[in-house]
C-alpha cells in the first residue's frame, strides 16, 4: 500500500511573476490530497469521494486534455509525462476546496506523481508535473504552484526565483496568523483570461526584455501601448515587492509585510485586470479589521480566495493555514 501526500499553497506575495521568470514567495499549507493505493494493472484508476466518476487513465493516453471526468485530466497529464510501467488503483481525498486558489491541481498533480513512483528531486517533480497540467488543461502555467507542493518547508515561506528556479526557506514569524478567506467567487474563465494574461506579458518582453531584469519603472517608458505597460508594470513592480516583502518578514515587521500585500493586491486590480469586485470588497473589509496587517487575492485571480496576515485570533473566518512539508510518500 502506497501513501502519497500533496500539500496545496497559498502565495503570500508575487502573482503573475512566475512564468516571466520573477519573484514569489509562498507556503506550502496543511490542507492537502492524499493519493493511497497499490501498483498493478493496466490503467490508473483513482476514486474520490468528492467526484462522482473515478478518473481511469490507460498508461499509453495520448491527449490527456480531452479525457473524462474532468478531475481525471490532472491524473491523465501526469501519467501522460510519468509513463509509468505499471498501472495504479487506490482513492484520493482532500482536504482542499478545489478550483479556489489554493492549488488543489498541482497538490493532486504531486500526489498522483510520488504515488505512480516518481523518483528524482522535488525541482524534477515540479518540472514535470507543471507540464502535466499544462498538457491537461491547455493553460501555459508556471511552476509556483507545483514547485510550492513540492519542495514544502515546515514552519516556512518559500522564497522563488523562478528563473534560477532556487527555493530558499524562509521562516514564518512567530507572532502572526495566516488566514485564507474563500470570496465565494468560483474562477470561471480563469484559464483563457490567465492565458491572455501570459500573451501581454510575453509581447512585453518582446519590447523590453526579460521584465525579471527590469529595476527602475522609468524602463517600461519604451512600452507605447497602454494595456501592456500596465502589465509589465505590475510584474517589475510586483518583484520589487517581493523583496521587500521577504526582508520585512525577516525583521519579523508585519506592518510593512502587510501594507505590501495590500499594495500586490491594488496592482493586480488596477495594472493585470485579475481582481473581482467581490476580491476588492473582501480585501477592503478585512483590512478594516482590526489586527489584520493586510490581505490580498492570491493566485491567478478571477475570483477563488483571498490571503490575509493577521495578529493571532483578530479573525476567525475562513482556514488558518500554517506551513507545511512538502508532498512525500509513505509505502
Ligand atoms: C496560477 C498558476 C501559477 C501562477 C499563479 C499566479 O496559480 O498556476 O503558475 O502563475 O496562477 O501567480
């Protein structure tokens, strides 16, 4: 019997920077998936109590992105990377919301890998599980969410490079709460607005170079079309705020971490057009909460959750999320 477990992530800080090759800084979470099961067989079949069809994945699946149920493209991307010698059956179960933002996909993605007898390092188990999910839903994502799963540190952030791809720790303040707040809002559309997203960002890389490069805002002047130059003003001015982000949690200065985030999240709304009148509401109301540092939408945006820092206790909504492990196999 084999126990794989993909933790999920909430990303405290940097949207939108990852397939540019920018900054991030998020958490792998105690909410996760658990894929248990046995080897043997021709087919990946996995069974979850939250979907009412198993997904069965034959070991040769060409094209995972047409398969059904839908959950099932997740497992058929993977399998369709892994091209496991052997066949798998067993169930999944979570303890994630899906689709709200907290990487439920990739935590799945990590899981069904380690299960099927992945074995290389955590960057190689991102890697590949960032093109299943590319081959699965057909949307060019980048590596946070999968490389947050799995390369998970207790007690820690992560500090991405996703250029270099270095995953550096980085302790979590002892005097603060994270908590994620659900907008109710479900993502729809996300997948092809994320794409046009990652398009704007590519042809203003055409213009100007890699944006990870980029220090100064007086570089995008370069930039003539007003749509773009929002664009690649939120993702240099986002990497900025990473590192800010990153040396104020260092000084345990929770006031300056969160006015960032609130700041990420003005950026996102106004210059990448990925916030919700829903988001803004939420973010606006638990910022006037008192104890509550900052909050922002955190993900690909289009609705799903919101990430708030806090003082221990000021509120009691949504999940307190703590930093975990990455995803590991137990057989
Ligand atoms: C999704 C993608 C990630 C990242 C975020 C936005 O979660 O899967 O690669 O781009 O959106 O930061």
């Amino acid at each position: 019997m084999i126990t794989a477990t993909g933790p999920g992530r909430v990303n405290l800080i940097g949207d939108h920077t990852d397939y540019s090759g920018g900054l991030v800084m998020p958490m792998a979470i105690n909410l996760s998936t658990v894929v248990q099961g046995e080897p043997g067989g021709e087919f990946v079949e996995l069974h979850s109590s939250d979907e009412q069809e198993p997904a069965i994945v034959a070991l040769d699946i060409e094209d995972p992105s047409t398969i059904t149920p839908s959950w099932a493209r997740y497992v058929a991307g993977v399998v369709s990377e892994l091209r496991p010698q052997q066949g798998f059956k067993g169930t999944v179960t979570t303890t994630l919301p899906i689709g709200a933002g907290l990487s439920s996909s990739a935590a799945l993605e990590v899981a069904v890998a380690l299960a099927l007898g992945f074995d290389g390092t955590s960057l190689e188990l991102a890697k590949l599980t960032q093109r299943g999910e590319q081959r699965a839903s057909g949307v060019p994502c980048g590596i946070m969410d999968q490389l947050s799963s799995a390369s998970g540190v207790d007690g820690s952030a992560l500090m991405i490079d996703c250029h270099d791809l270095t995953v550096t720790a980085v302790e979590v303040p002892a005097n603060c709460e994270i908590r994620v707040i659900h907008s109710g809002q479900a993502r729809e559309l996300a997948g092809s607005a994320y794409a046009d997203r990652f398009d704007d960002v590519t042809a203003a890389q055409v213009v100007l170079g890699p944006l990870r490069d980029i220090t100064t805002l007086d570089a995008l002047s370069a930039l003539d079309d007003e749509r773009l130059l929002r664009r690649a003003r939120h993702v240099v001015s986002e990497n900025a705020r990473v590192r800010a982000f990153h040396d104020a949690f260092r000084r345990s200065d929770l006031v300056s971490a969160g006015r960032l985030m609130v700041q990420s999240h003005c950026s996102l709304r106004d210059d990448f057009d990925v916030s919700t009148p829903v988001l803004d509401e939420l973010v606006e109301r638990l910022c006037a909460t008192d104890g509550v540092y900052g909050a922002r939408l955190t993900g690909a945006g289009f609705g799903g959750c919101v990430v708030a820092l806090c003082q221990p206790g000021a509120i009691d909504e949504g999940w307190h999320v703590t930093p975990s492990s990455g995803a590991h196999v137990n057989s």
